[in-house]
C-alpha cells in the first residue's frame, strides 16, 4: 500500500537499504509476528505467501502467534520473535531477552529487526484505519507496476 504513495518512496528507500543486511527469511518472520500482534489482515494476508517462499511451513505459519508452546522454531528464530513480541507491544525489551537477541544478530541486524518492527507496525495501524481490503488472491503491487488499493474512502 505505501508503495503507491509519492510521499513514501523515500521510507521504502531507506527500508531497501536496511535489507541489504540480508536476514533473508527471519526478517519475514518478523514481519509476520508484528502484522499478528498489530491485527492486520492486510499484512497478514500480503505476507503469508512470503513465508511459504521464505520456507515455512503450513504448521510453522500457523504456529507463529504460539511459538513459546511450539516446537517448530530453532533458537534464533524464538530469540527473534521475543524481541518482536517486545517491541511491538510498548517497545520495552527486558535485558534478557535483548541479551539472547544480541547472541545470534549483529547490531546492525538488531537495528534493521527493529526498524522493521517499527515499519510495519505502523503500517498495521494504516491499513487497519484505512480498512484496506487487498485480498490474499489480489496482485501485488511492484515498483514500477503500481495499482490502487481500495480504502474506505474510495479510490
């Protein structure tokens, strides 16, 4: 949805930069857990289908919000979702769960989890205000070949 926006490009180019980072897979899993924790169904159904290209399974993606009782993630990935879990609800992380982050990722790698994070929380907060209804099945919207998303405003 923020791709379609002319006064965003200049935070998608900053994201695009953070990504070079490279977490591959685990900054989809961070995606997916803060669109969860934020009730964005339009994250949700936008992302599900990277998870399953990043290789999650079918049980691992419906696992994510239960990953504490799961025993589906490795412990990077449980790390990861800790920090996430966090953040995203008040952004007061404890020290041991910053301290288990801090065993398996860079502090660069922390700052681009955190930013993502922080990106796509607020961006939960937009399309749920917006009620965007992109559906699972809908295109998705490439630089280069943007489409309109309606809101509840119309388009």
């Amino acid at each position: 949805m923020l791709r379609n926006s002319q006064e965003q490009r200049g935070l998608w180019r900053l994201r695009s930069a953070l990504r070079r980072v490279r977490l591959g897979p685990l900054i989809e899993l961070v995606i997916f857990r803060t669109a969860q924790i934020v009730g964005s169904d339009y994250e949700l159904n936008q992302h599900a289908p990277f998870m399953k290209m990043c290789h999650y399974s079918n049980e691992q993606i419906a696992e994510v919000s239960d990953w504490r009782r799961s025993k589906l993630f490795d412990d990077k990935q449980r790390a990861l979702l800790g920090y996430v879990e966090q953040m995203a609800n008040g952004g007061n992380v404890d020290d041991p769960t910053f301290a288990e982050l801090s065993h398996f990722f860079t502090p660069q790698q922390i700052v681009e989890i955190s930013y993502t994070v922080g990106a796509y929380y607020s961006t939960g907060l937009l399309t749920k205000a917006l009620k965007s209804n992109r559906r699972q099945t809908d295109a998705l919207p490439w630089p280069g070949n943007a489409k309109t998303v309606n809101v509840r405003f119309g388009s």
